[in-house]
C-alpha cells in the first residue's frame, strides 16, 4: 500500500503538468495512467500553443458552410449520423455559446490563461531541459478570398483591445517567412506570440520525468477502480493500492468514466480529430504551423514529418476511425504546400475533450472533498496544460491563485 498526498488520474499533458506543479510545491504526488505519459490525445495535436486566434471555435453561423456539413462534403467538420441524437443537446449549447457576443464574453474570459500559457511552458521546459522542443515563431493563418479575411476583423479587433498582436501579410509577405507556402491565397496573418512545439508526445514526457526527478511517482493504473477507502481515496494500480489524501481527475476524454459512476455528471462531448505525417517534396519546408481555416486543417512542422491535423467530428469516442476529413482536405493541403509520401500507414485519431462553452473546468469536484477536477481543455489542452496545472496546484495548497478561478469551476452547470 501507497500513501500520497495526492494521486492524479491522468498522464496526458493536463495531468502531467499538474503533477508537476503540485510535486514542485512540496506534495508528494502518484500520477496514474494506464499507458505512458503523453500517449493519447496530447500525442497528436497540431503542437500550437496561445490558441488559434482571439475567440474560441464556433459553430458555423454560415447557411452554405453548414448545408456542406450537412451533405458530409465540408472539411470543416463530419459525424456519424447515430450519434447525433446523442450529441444534440450539447450542440444547441455550442451552438448558443458561439453567438457573437457570446465569443467575445468567452474570449475575455479565456484570455488570462491564455495570456499566461507559453510563459508557463517556458518554466517548465527550462527546468525539463526540454528548451529544444520550443519555437517562437508564431504560426499563420492563410486565407484564401476578402471574405475569409473579412469574416476575421470582428476578432482582430478584439484582439487589440487584448492585446492579441496580429500582422496582416499579403502572400508574397507571407512566403517570405515561408517560402514553400505555394501563392494559393490572398491574405495571411502572422500570430507572432503563438509559439509551438515540435513534438508535444517528447513535451510531456520531459515533464514526467522532471516529476519523477522530484520524487513523484508514475504508476500505471485504471482510474476506474477509484473509491473511498478508510477515509482516502484509494485506486488499484499494477503496484498495489495507492491511497491519497486529495485525487485529481485530469482524465481528458475519459474523466466521466470515472465521475459518473461518483454521481458528477458534466457535460463534456468529444470533437474527435485525426492526424497524418507526410515527407515534404523536395527541399520544401516549413518552420511554424499553418492554418487554412476556410479549408478546415493545419499543417505543422514536427520531428515525425509535418503534421496535417483535421478539425472537429462528431462521434462516439470509442467507435473506430473514419478518417473521411483528411481525404477531403488534401487537395487544398496539398495545393498550398508540396506534400509527399505520407510516413503513417493509416492516420492518427484523438478526442478533444470539449464543454460546450469553450473551457475547463478547473477546480473542486461537487460533492465530493478532496476531489478535485482538471479537464475539458479542448482544443487548446497542449496549450493549457501547464497554467491550468498551476491554478489547480495553488488552489490545493491553499496559495493566492494566479488569477480568479471562478469561471472554471464545475458549478457553472449548476
Ligand atoms: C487533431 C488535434 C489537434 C490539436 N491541436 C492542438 C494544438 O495545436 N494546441 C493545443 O493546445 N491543443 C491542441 N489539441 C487539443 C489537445 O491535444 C487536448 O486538449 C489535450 O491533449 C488534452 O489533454 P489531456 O491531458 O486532458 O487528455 P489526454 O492527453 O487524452 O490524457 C488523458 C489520459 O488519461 C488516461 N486514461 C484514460 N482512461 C484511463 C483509465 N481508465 N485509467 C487510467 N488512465 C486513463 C489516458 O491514457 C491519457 O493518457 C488538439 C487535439 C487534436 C485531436
């Protein structure tokens, strides 16, 4: 038997960075996980950290965008129509939180974690001797038409009042930061204070192994055998059972596995999204991400290759991959940027873990002491990881949070 001060359910870059945080204050922490560090959905993401632009991803608010989607022929999004059903009371809300206004109240929301995010890796990474991993050379958006650049300035704008800094670019300003980018498009912007990462898979396990050097545990385990035991909580792992005063579920995808069976019901959907690595043509490069938004894909340099991620599909997390979307971007990925062989022989798949109002939930579990909840990150998680560990860390240890973390809290369901 293992006694801790806490035990975290989940190695993705969520848990991992909060095992972190709570080892770097003192606490003797087990993070558990039924695969390696860093394995699922933070294995695949498009390494961009600061989030894409200024408001969180919406719904599509466009007639022929959404007819598209309908007829399963936009690269924007694809479902498995049986799920729908199931999903549809989560989408009325993504729907009615991607109102403008709602975008806006979510964006100044959201932009004090977001604000702190890369500064956050950066600590890590410098004590994780994980440095070489960082590149802060912002990513682009392209945009192929006026009105794709048009549909943007309600957001820019905001983003000057935040402080979001964004350099208009035409293409050929464009192709000089990156000249393997074809003259495809019209417009671009340059996020400069976005950084990325090359390989988020090597990013969280520096920082595993940084917690183990500080003397944290990391046991593999089935969070689902988590219960109350002799006034603890108490889950079965390969090395015993490993009990601990405060638990904290940073499960990504899986958290309700855990939760609902404890009675926490929150209503948390998947976007699933898949993941090719292709061998540039030639000596074609590039040094940061690229986002073709009206086309509904990234390409991202990595180690593996360069990494073509997809947007969002509605599914059940467990069924099996229909990896539709990335046939359907490929001519426009492969229209921009000279993409070869793929190195994979089949795509990656991941589940983003998403709240219908676009954050976590950071904060004590209801109901339940010493239970405390770190998830629901979706689409910015590898972003998130480090900051959102830190709040939970400070609010566990009883320091003044880094910033008010009210509106991440479980009890905004009600
Ligand atoms: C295609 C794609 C592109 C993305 N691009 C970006 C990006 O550029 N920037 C960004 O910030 N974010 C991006 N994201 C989102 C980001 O990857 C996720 O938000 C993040 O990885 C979630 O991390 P997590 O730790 O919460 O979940 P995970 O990484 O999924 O970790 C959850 C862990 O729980 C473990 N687990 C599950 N069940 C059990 C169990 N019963 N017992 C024990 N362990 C269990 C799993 O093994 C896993 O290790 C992208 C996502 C996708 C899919």
């Amino acid at each position: 038997m293992a006694r801790t001060d806490v035990m975290v359910l989940g190695a993705g870059i969520v848990g991992t960075s909060t095992a972190l945080q709570l080892a770097k204050r003192g606490l003797s922490v087990a993070l558990i996980d039924r695969r390696g560090p860093g394995e699922e959905t933070s294995y695949g993401n498009a390494g961009v950290i600061g989030g894409a632009g200024v408001y969180p991803m919406a719904f599509p608010n466009d007639f022929r965008a959404l007819l598209g989607i309908a007829f399963k022929r936009s690269p924007l999004a694809n479902y498995h129509l049986m799920f729908l059903p199931k999903v549809a009371p989560w989408l009325l809300a993504f729907r009615a939180a991607s109102k403008p206004e709602k975008l806006v109240e979510t964006a100044r929301i959201m932009r004090p974690l977001l604000a702190c995010a890369l500064g956050e890796h950066e600590v890590l990474l410098r004590e994780s001797g994980a440095e070489r991993y960082l590149h802060k050379d912002g990513w682009i958006s392209i945009h192929r038409s006026d009105r794709g650049l048009a549909a943007l300035e309600p957001e820019l704008e905001l983003g000057a009042t935040l402080g979001v800094r964004a350099r208009k670019l035409d293409a050929e300003a464009a192709r000089a930061l990156e000249p393997s980018l074809n003259p495809v498009f019209r417009h671009a912007i340059h996020w400069p204070d976005i950084a990325s990462v090359s390989n988020p898979l090597a990013v969280t396990r520096a920082y595993a192994a940084r917690f183990a050097a500080l003397g944290g545990v990391v046991v593999k385990g089935d969070a689902r055998s988590l219960h109350r035991a002799d006034g603890s909580w108490r889950v079965e792992t390969g090395e015993g059972p490993v009990d601990a005063g405060q638990a904290v579920i940073a499960l990504g995808p899986w958290a309700p596995d855990v939760l609902e069976p404890l009675g926490i019901r929150l209503p948390l959907a998947v976007k699933r999204g898949y993941h090719r690595h292709f061998r540039p043509r030639g000596n074609a490069g590039l040094t940061r991400p690229v986002v073709d938004p009206e086309n509904g894909y990234a390409l991202a340099p990595m180690e593996q290759g360069i990494r073509l991620t997809t947007g969002a599909e509605f599914a059940d997390r467990d069924a099996p991959p229909t990896p539709v979307q990335i046939e359907r971007v490929m001519p426009a990925a492969e229209n921009l940027f000279p993409l070869g062989k793929p190195v994979e022989e089949q795509p990656w798949l991941g589940s983003r873990p998403c709240f219908a109002d676009s954050r976590p939930v950071v904060g004590r579990a209801p109901g339940r002491p010493g239970l405390w909840l770190c998830y629901g990150h979706g689409h910015y998680g590898l972003t998130l990881g480090p900051i959102t560990g830190r709040l939970i860390a400070e609010m566990m240890t009883g320091a003044t949070p880094v910033m008010d973390p009210a509106p991440f809290s479980a009890e905004r369901f009600g």
